[in-house]
C-alpha cells in the first residue's frame, strides 16, 4: 500500500456504465430499484477502496434519492466520487444517469450518498488519505457532506432522547392514519 497523506478527488473517481436488460426489472417494467442499489454498494465499495488503497466497507447508506424511473434498454452510467474524508471513513457521492441509447436523451435517476470505511486485513479501521480539494465544486461538495453528518448526529441524538410516549407525540397520531390499540 502507498502511503499518501492526501490525494486528489480525481484520483479516486470511479464510472461505470451498463445496459440496463429486461432481467432487471420490476413488476411495473422499470429497473429494480433494489438492483440499482447493489450497483451503487459496488461503486461506492470501489471509489473508496481505490482512494485509501484496502478493503473497505459500508457504514451507512444517508442518502438515496431516486429521482426518475430508469427503463429498459437504457445505458445507466454511475459516477462515484470521494466528497469527504474524516480518520476511517469517507463519504462517497454517486449520480446515476440514464441514457435512451436511441435517442440520446440523457436524465439524471438518482443521487446518493454512501459512508464507506477502511479496513486492514483484521478488520480494524484504517486511517485514509486526506483530500486536496481543486475548485470550488470540490469545496461545496465537502461542506455539503458535514452538513449532512451534522443533520445525521443530531437526528440521532433527537432520536435517542425522545419521549415517544409523551402527550405531544401521542398528538400527532392523531393527525395520521393510526389507531393505537396498545394493551
């Protein structure tokens, strides 16, 4: 393994590309949403590991936003980036695309967000290569990923020390389509 201490976002960006086969669809004749999610674990494992040279692992998917349904017989073209490095971990941004290979038109189907961390061969977190960011995409793209790791800890947070039981929570049941029927 080289030991770099910082690398380029370039240096880690991953493509792929894929005919997308009637095999991969849905009941409804779309792509399976569950198939585009492996592609994205593959890519997001693949940035990742080319950025900090060993195995790494996924952490947590923050975010997967399908956009537009993707058909068959279109070209899926995912591009993965490093948009965020911490000690271990590194936050890897996809844009899934999908192309009608007979008319050229191209539409933008997904974008997501996948924390990958880095492993040694016992299964202990490595330390990464920090990133040198080049304009000011990189940089917008960087301070977007602590915004969403803040939102994530503080969720989490709200979320650990809620009262769910509380007359104020139990309010809000009333507003939607739920009948308790606790015993």
């Amino acid at each position: 393994m080289k030991n770099l201490k910082f690398k380029k976002i370039t240096d880690s960006q991953v493509e792929i590309s894929e005919l997308m086969l009637p095999s991969r669809s849905n009941f409804n004749g779309k792509i399976h949403g569950g198939y585009i999610l492996s592609l994205l674990d593959q890519i997001a494992f693949a940035c990742a590991s080319k950025h900090s040279q060993v195995y790494c692992v996924t952490a947590s998917v923050d975010t997967v936003d399908f956009l537009a349904p993707i058909e068959i017989g279109e070209l899926v073209t995912m591009k993965a980036s490093v948009n965020y490095v911490g000690t271990s971990s590194m936050v890897i941004g996809i844009r899934v695309e999908s192309e009608n290979i007979q008319t050229g038109l191209v539409k933008h189907c997904n974008s997501s967000y996948f924390t990958m961390v880095a492993k040694d061969e016992s299964g202990k977190s490595v330390a990464v290569p920090g990133l040198i960011l080049e304009n000011d995409h990189d940089v917008r793209r960087f301070v977007k990923s602590i915004k969403r790791l803040k939102m994530k800890i503080k969720r989490k947070t709200e979320f650990h020390e809620t009262d769910f039981s509380s007359e104020e929570y139990m309010h809000l049941l009333d507003d939607h389509n739920v009948k308790l029927d606790i015993h």
